[in-house]
C-alpha cells in the first residue's frame, strides 16, 4: 500500500461540507472510492468538487473548513490499497 496525496487544482475557500449545517464529506479514517467527494473549493461564488480519485482510506485532511488554499497545496492523503 502506498500513500496518495491530493492536490488543490487551484485557488479559492475549501470547504470539507456541502453546508454549514451538514456532516463533512469525509473523515479521517473513512474509505473512498475514486468518485468520492472530499470537499469543495469555492472561487468567485462557483464551487469544484475535489474527488479522492483513487481506492482507500482517509488518513489525513490537511486543510481546515473554511481555509484558503492555493494550487498545489496538500488537501488529504489517502492510504492507497490498489496494490
């Protein structure tokens, strides 16, 4: 098993719920699948889903509700089980 970090595309807000009332996309400790919705980075009022694009478990959220981000930034790191 490998580690896979995914990367902010770009700049904006992240958001880790679809709503301030809402439970968050995803937890640590949680498993994904590659369509999986890990949150959300809101620029200029428009929203991108950010997907886990791969098979595994949460490890680690890198970035807070409500963070800045910028593009390359480090967002979650899944623990990949591909292999």
């Amino acid at each position: 098993m490998s580690d896979i970090e995914i990367i902010s595309p770009l700049p904006g807000i992240f958001y880790r719920q679809p709503s301030p009332e809402a439970e968050p996309f995803v937890q640590e400790g949680d498993k994904v699948e590659p369509d999986t919705i890990i949150g959300l980075i809101e620029v200029m009022k428009q929203f991108s889903e950010i997907f886990a694009e791969t098979h595994g478990i949460i490890r680690t959220i890198t970035i807070q509700n409500g963070d800045a981000i910028e593009p390359g930034q480090v967002i979650a790191i899944i623990k990949n089980d591909n292999e």
